[in-house]
C-alpha cells in the first residue's frame, strides 16, 4: 500500500537516494530541509532529488513549517540534522539546536497530528569505542584509551584489547557532541512514539558512502572528504596512524535499510545497526580510493595527532537487522568505490579540509 512519507532533511546525501527508491515503490514523498550552504551551496534544489519530490524548504525548528509538512502525512523518515564529530566539538549551541531542539518540535508537532510510524536517523557514534575482547577472553564495553600512542585500548595489565563486532546492546558511550545529540534525537523517537501510538525505529548508521555526498563540506562523511582531497591533487588526511577500523556502507544499501525500517512489521519499537558487515581500516580505504580515482601517486598523509570527539575502532554486528529487518548489505565494496569515482570525475569540489584542520587546533581540538 502506497503511504505519504515525509522526509525531513531529505534533500540531503542519504534522503535523496531515499526518496528515489521511495518513490519507485510507489510511495509519495514531502521533503523538509533547509538547504544550508555548507551542505548544498547555492542551490537551491539539488539536481539529482527526483522532480517527483515535494519539496519544502525551511528549517525543523520552526513550528509552523514543521506542522505543514506533517500535513497528510502517513510516515516520517527524520535525518534532519548537522553532521560532523569534529565540527560539533566547537559548534555546541547549533548542534543541539538543530539536532535535538529540532527533533523536539517534530515530536510536538507529531503529538497533535500522529503518523504510523517515524524511523529516525541515528548513527555509531552513539557507541563510542566498539565492542573489545581481552587477552582473557572478556568482553570490554567501556574501553578507554589515550590521545596519543599507543593508540589501541589497553587492558588493566597494559595488554590491548581486540576489537569485535559491537552489538545494539552495547551501552552508549558518548564522545562528541555529535554523539550526544544523534542519542537524544534516538531515545526522543523511542520513547515518544510509543507514547503516542506511534511506532518508532532507529537506524544506527555507519559510514555511508557514494555518488552525491557533499564533496566540498570537509565535515562530510571521510570517504567524501578523501575523494575530494584525491580530486584535487591532494593526498587524503588521515588522523592518528590510519589502522583505525571502521565499516563503510554503500548509500544504497542504505536506503534499502530505511525501506524495510518503514515497512517491515517486526522493525516497530527497534534500534539497528546499518553497515556493510566488512572492516577496513581508515588507511586501507584511502589507498583503495585512490587506486579507483588513477591516483596511484598521493599516498595519504597520516598526521600522528587525535582529533578530539573521534574513536579508534567501532565496526557493527548485523545479526538483528538481518533477523528482524531482512537487512543484508549487497553492495561490493571495489565496485562501489567505482561508482564514487566515476561521479567525483564530473564534479567540482572546494578543498577545504586544511581549513578544517586549523580551525580545531586553534580550538585546541587537535593533539
């Protein structure tokens, strides 16, 4: 059965890949979004969101917008939000207000006119370091570690922890205030929806990539950020010593999550874990990215210094999103970076991660 689903924020990266596959199973779909400059420059309407897309431009937090889009509404889809672990360790009072304050006025507004169901944008930082495994056989899940080498968790004797996949059960572990605001907006939907005959659902995300990220917004995810550094000549910079582990997922898979998160019966009341069930390190995927682009000469420039707000390692267990959502990543992760490569070609990207870099360590951000 064909629903109304709006969209908030879902002009943006994931939202447009969304609302094309929403609108192929036939679905109709409302986009909300601001549109800011960071994220979309100028335009004002991306080029690649579907013409068959309502879009409202304005901004979550103002009331009266937010009410008008809810109009006739069946779904929600909520990924209104400012994204970027480093940038939200200087940028507090906008992070929270846009991320949380905003998340509030929808539910305010949902609280008056309820929907079926709201499947909320959540993401791995709330985990904060993964899941570990000690020399001893037990499992860490407050492992702790220093800003500088070695890098890795280290148990009480000095001995490190190996990472394993970290499972939804996992409790929080808030290191950024990126990572506080995604929980706040995750346990709002979670609890209010119920509370309202609402059914709620949460996607963890992991690091989405592909075709349409927003090349110029150095606070993107890292795979946009190293295709823009390749794009331009520029070898990709990597934070630490590049052995970080992390999951990288292609953004049709997705949206295929968020789908069956609408859909399916048994995702009502959950939160999942989304990522491709493969681990790479940061350093691996640079040089994997570059291959893909012909840039066989820029090897990364690995800086030795933390960043604050970022972890070492955190990659997903998929058991419950395969079990309840029917989830399982199809995208081979070579030809997805192919894909990235072959669109990077034909766009233009303003490389600003230098900026960046020198805005968080006059903020002392970097160590």
């Amino acid at each position: 059965m064909a629903d109304r689903i709006l969209i908030t924020g879902g002009a943006g990266f994931i939202g447009r890949h969304l609302a094309a596959l929403l609108l192929r199973h036939g679905h109709r779909v409302r986009v909300l979004d601001s549109l800011i400059p960071q994220v979309h420059g100028e335009a004002k309407r991306p080029r690649d969101l579907p013409a068959d897309v309502e879009l409202l431009i304005g901004d979550v937090r103002d009331e009266a917008m937010t009410r008008r889009a809810l109009a006739g509404v069946d779904k929600v889809v909520h990924m209104a939000a400012e994204v970027g672990v480093g940038q939200s360790m200087y940028a507090v009072d906008r992070y929270v207000s846009v991320n949380d304050h905003g998340t509030a006025v929808l539910f305010q507004a949902l609280i008056e006119r309820p929907v079926a169901r709201i499947v909320v944008a959540s993401s791995m930082s709330i985990y904060g370091e993964g899941l570990y495994r000690g020399a001893d056989g037990a499992l860490h899940e407050a492992a702790t570690r220093s800003a500088r080498e070695p890098w890795d968790p280290l148990d009480s004797h000095g001995r490190p922890l190996v990472p394993v996949p970290t499972p939804e059960d996992k409790r929080p572990a808030l290191a950024s205030v990126y990572a506080i605001t995604k929980y706040v907006q995750e346990r709002l939907t979670l609890t209010l929806a119920p509370a309202y005959g609402m059914q709620g659902v949460a996607l963890r995300l992991w690091n989405a990539y592909g075709p349409g990220q927003a090349l110029s917004n150095p606070y993107t995810g890292v795979l946009a950020i190293f295709a823009a550094r390749l794009h331009n000549g520029q070898p990709p910079m990597i934070f630490e010593d590049g052995r970080q582990q992390r999951d990288f997922v292609h953004v049709g898979d997705v949206a295929r999550a968020f789908l069956l998160a609408l859909e399916r019966p048994e995702a009502a009341g959950g939160a999942f874990n989304i990522g491709s069930g493969e681990v790479r390190t940061v350093a691996e995927v640079a040089a994997l990215l570059a291959e893909a682009m012909g840039r066989f000469g820029i090897a990364p420039e690995i800086t030795g210094k933390a960043r604050a707000g970022d972890i070492r390692h955190c990659v997903p267990d998929l058991t419950l999103a395969r079990a309840r959502l029917g989830y399982v990543a199809r995208q081979d992760f070579r030809d997805g970076l192919a894909e990235l490569a072959e669109w990077v070609a034909r766009q233009q990207a303003e490389d600003r991660v230098a900026e960046a870099r020198r805005e968080l360590e006059a903020r002392g951000l970097v160590a």
